[in-house]
C-alpha cells in the first residue's frame, strides 16, 4: 500500500513510510500475547461470575509498562501498542459470557458445539475491527468525546511511573488475591459466605471474595450507590416487603424482581439511544438539508471512508466482511435475511457503542445484542439457539468496538500510529476468540450446564437476560415498568444500568461490592488526611503529583486483586477438567 493511503486512512497527517512498524515490536507481541491469554481467561471468569467485567485497560497499561522495562524498552506508543494487545481478548470475552451461556440456562447444550460458540466468537471480532477502521475517523479524530478509560489509560503511560515499586504493588496484590481465593475454593480453610441470615427469597451475606471488594472500588461511590439502591428496592421492597403485606409469594416476587432488573438494564440501552445517539444524528440530517456540511453517524463515516480509503484497505476490510457473513450463515446456520440484517445492524450497533464509551466508559455490548436479537426474532427467521448467536456476534463486535476506540482516543493523546493499534487488536482479539472458546468450554465441561445462572456458581446475569428474552419474560409488566424507568433515569443522567444491575444480582454480590466502595470511601479519606499534615506551601506545590499517585496506587492494588482470583478461579477449573479427563 502507498504512503498516501497509510496516511490519509490512519493519521490524517503526514508520517514516514513504515512508521507505524516501528511501534509494534517482537518483545512486545510476545509479552501481549502473553499477556492476552491470562487476561482473556480472567475476564470469561470474572464476567460470569459477577455479571460485570470491569475495563482492563488501566490494568494492561501499568503491566505492559512494567514489563517492556523490565526488558529494557521504555517507547510509550510500543507499551500502549503491547497493553492493547493484551486487552482486546477480553471484550471478546464479554460478548460470549454476557450472551451464550443463557443456552446452557435453557438446557439447549445439546444443540451447540465449540465450533458455533468459535463462529460467533470470530464472526463478531470481524465485524467489530471492520466497523471502527470506518468509523475512528468521526468519533476520534473530528469529535470531541472524552472516551474517559482512554484518556485514564494515556494518563497513565504518561505517568511513567510504573517502577519496581509499582510492579511490587501490582503482582503482589495479584497473589494474595489468588492465594486467598485457593484457600477458598481448594483447601475449604475459608468459608465463601460470611453472616449469611434466612430470609426468605433474599440471598443475604458477604460473598469472601476479593474480586467483589475490588470491583467495587474500581467502579466508584456513586455508581455502586445507585447498584446498591436497587439491590435494597428489589429484596427488601418487592421481595420481603410484597410478600410479607401479602400482595404475591415469594417465588413471584422473584419473577418480578428479575423481570424489573431485566427492564431497567435494557431500558438504559435504549437510553443511550434516545439521549446520546438520536439528537446528534437529527442535528447532522438537519445540517445537511441546509447544504451545512456536517457529520452523522452514518454519513460521515462514509465520508471519511471515501477521502481515505484504498483501494487495498477497502478490498481487505470487505474480504473481513464476507468472511463474517460466510460464517454467520454456514457455521452458525441463520438464513441469508437474518445474516444481512445481523450484518447491516452491527455498523449501527457499533456506533452506538463508540458514542457510549466516549460519553461514559460505559459499553452495554449484550443490549446492543438485544435489540439485533428482537429485530430477527420478530422477522421469525431464527430459532431460540440461533438468537443467541445474533446476540453473541452483535455483542463481540460492539464489546470490541468500545475497546478498539477508546484505544484509540489513547493513541490520539500519545501520538501512537493508528495502524499499529489496529493491527494490536486485531492480534489480541483473534488470539482472545482462541482463548474464550477454550476457557467457556472448560467451564462447562468442569461444572456442567447446571452451574449457569441466577443463584448458582456462574450468575451470568446478562446471559440469564438473554436467555429470558428468548424464552419468555415472568412478569411482562414488570419488565415494562423497568424499561420505561430505565430509558427515563439515563435520559436523566441517573444511572439506570447500575441500578437494574442491583435488582437483578443476588443480594450478596451487592453488599459485597457496597463494601469495597466504602473501603474506596475510606482509602480516599485516609490519603486526604496524610496529604494535609504536610505544609500548606508544600501541600500546594504537589498536590496534582500527590493525588495521581494516590489515584493510581490505589487502581493498581485493586486491579491486582481482581486479576489473582480470576486468574486462579480459571487456573482451578482447568485442573478439574484436566482431572476429569485423567480419571
């Protein structure tokens, strides 16, 4: 390819020829690959356990930092380059753990093989790297969106602090986790649950799980306030309050419960719509009938395409495409209709996940999922396996595409070539599909299809959402209320997500997480306090230095603590599933 396609497609200025190579190193392929592997299998244990995958992105920075120094390599686009490899697994990871396992929940293991959950997996990574090579120009370089984990994560590689002391904090904190969670789960020495009470329909107590505590530091006060509010709305409101005034039993209580919290997660997807997508592309329709030249969603993309793209680079992208399609109708059996729809709805859907990430750092993959899902659902071109699979490819690629721009917006920040980050999550998400199949197969070959769902070993609460969707909602007015409520509160700003998260989830996932925010309320009270006995002057003077590191030894403890109990949570279903195999 010419030097003036690599430009105007990647940079939009001018830059050597081969620059970009020079950001993509062997040591750091190897060390993202590396990297890529163990935090794709923490992630497929971590979102299905908890219903939630935190970014990984602030995570990667710091470890791919500590590592390209550690062999002698201090190149900030070389570490953003390396830590996006090692990330992008796990929004592929999301997309499945938030969407397939709702087959096992409706005893449908039967009818899917490792080679559907490989097609869904590869066919949304071909979309989702399709997808932001035409739509980074819009939504990184020509807009203003803040793509908050982005910036978070350039900050940090600027930082460059991440020294010996940085790497003690990371890794140690990452084996204590790990080890607390073997004497957990393997020795019996600690017990799971801690003051677990019976109350009827609530599953009260603390879940002795790190992972939890430090899930809810990274997510924040307010955010898990709000989590918090409807654990209490469901459990304590709908559940012990409806029972006990007698308005409906516990068992329908439950139905209820789930149907609201279903409502309200989906009802803040199609927030994002009506809030954050819908005005800006009127705004642009509008511009454009008055001759105003002005890019929406869909125009300007075409637009950018049309400036820069080769003839290569567009051969390519559309061989990428076919294959998805090739894919979604062979190995994943949809007809033709559903796969151009699938197909169509994925650009939309993508986009829709960039305006997300860039206003909140919030990517709701599996409700994009869900609204492709209802779409071919109503065209009656699916049966219940294939939704899921709909919902799987849309929710990889949108799960992906928040990832690969707000990289992006890194890159914008650190001067790193877009072609390299590209060519980086393509590497980390193909490596990443490999490695999610595996780990999801491994789990079900290690507990069965029986340990998926509500109440049980995995919670899988967006899967079970799924899952639901395709077999029947248990209280439809329920679930209307939640949906009205959730596009209301974000069109608000009022976190519905959070909140129907908290409806949703067991009792002691949200006390659990509540417990780590406070801990987070503590950490920042108690820094504040040693901060002030200094000097006023001197207080003054390092007051920005004092709170980034305050800031980032704090993410980094609790990142380390995340990581070591799902990495070893993987480490031990691997080993059951070897055992099994052996005897």
């Amino acid at each position: 390819m010419s030097s003036l396609n690599e430009r105007a497609l990647w940079r939009g200025q001018p830059c050597a020829v081969g620059a970009w190579r020079g950001q993509i190193s062997a040591a750091g392929i190897l060390i993202g690959c590396i990297g890529c592997i163990i935090i794709t299998a923490s992630s497929v244990y971590t979102a299905l356990k908890m219903g939630a995958l935190p970014w990984p992105t602030i995570f990667t920075s710091i470890t791919a930092l500590v590592l390209l120094r550690a062999a002698g390599r201090t190149s900030l686009n070389e570490a953003n380059v390396t830590q996006i490899i090692m990330s992008a697994g796990s929004m592929v990871a999301g997309g499945l753990a938030f969407t397939i396992p709702g087959v096992w929940m409706l005893g449908l293991d039967a009818e899917l093989s490792w080679i559907e959950i490989g097609g869904v997996a590869l066919a949304g990574t071909l979309l989702g790297l399709v997808c932001t090579a035409l739509i980074r120009r819009r939504f990184v370089e020509e807009s203003d969106l803040e793509y908050p984990i982005g910036t978070a994560a350039a900050k940090t590689l600027m930082a460059s602090r991440a020294g010996g002391a940085t790497g003690k904090r990371l890794f140690g904190s990452m084996a204590a986790a790990g080890a607390w969670c073997a004497l957990r789960d393997v020795a019996g020495v600690v017990p799971a649950m801690i003051g677990a009470l019976p109350i009827p329909g609530v599953a009260f107590g603390i879940y002795n799980s790190p992972m939890l505590l430090s899930v809810g530091f990274l997510v924040g006060g307010a955010a898990v306030a709000f989590w918090l509010a409807g654990g209490l709305i469901a459990n304590f409101g709908i559940i012990v309050g409806g029972s006990s005034a007698g308005l409906w039993d516990v068992a329908t209580a439950q139905g209820i419960v789930a149907s609201l919290g279903m409502g309200l997660m989906m009802g803040s997807g199609i927030g994002v719509v009506v809030r954050d997508i819908l005005p800006g592309a009127i705004r642009g329709a509008r511009a454009k009938a008055h001759g105003i030249r002005a890019v929406s969603a869909a125009d300007g993309d075409g637009a950018g395409v049309r400036r820069g793209l080769g003839r290569l680079d567009a051969g390519a992208l559309a061989l990428l495409v076919a294959a998805a399609a090739l894919l979604i109708c062979l190995v994943l059996a949809l007809s033709p209709l559903a796969c151009i729809v699938v197909v169509a709805l994925a650009f939309v859907t993508t986009i829709m996940s960039a305006q997300s990430v860039g206003q909140t750092g919030i990517d709701p993959m599996e409700i994009f999922g869900l609204i492709v899902l209802l779409i071919v659902a109503a065209m009656g071109e699916s049966d219940q396996v294939g939704l899921f699979f709909v919902a799987g490819v849309v929710a990889v690629a949108c799960g992906l595409a928040g990832d690969v721009m707000s990289d992006f917006k890194t890159g914008k920040i650190l001067g790193t070539d877009p072609r390299a980050m590209w060519v980086g999550q393509a590497v980390g998400a193909l490596l990443g599909t490999v490695v999610s199949v595996a780990v999801m197969c491994a789990l079900l070959n290690a507990y069965g299809a029986e340990a998926f769902g509500p109440g049980r070993l995995f919670v899988s609460a967006q899967a079970s959402v799924v899952a639901t969707m395709v077999s029947g909602i248990p209280s439809v007015g329920a679930f209307g209320i939640g949906l009205a409520a959730g596009v209301a509160l974000y069109c608000l700003g009022i976190p519905s997500m959070m909140l129907g998260l908290g409806v949703y989830l067991p009792f002691y996932m949200t006390l659990s997480a509540s417990l780590g925010a406070l801990a987070k309320v503590a950490y920042d009270r108690v820094a504040a306090r040693r901060h002030g006995r200094g000097s006023a002057d001197a207080a003054a003077e390092s007051a920005g230095e004092t709170e980034t590191s305050h800031e980032e030894s704090g993410i980094i403890v609790a990142s380390g603590v995340l990581g070591g109990e799902s990495i070893v949570g993987v480490i031990i279903a691997l080993a059951s599933v070897a055992t099994g195999f052996l005897g």
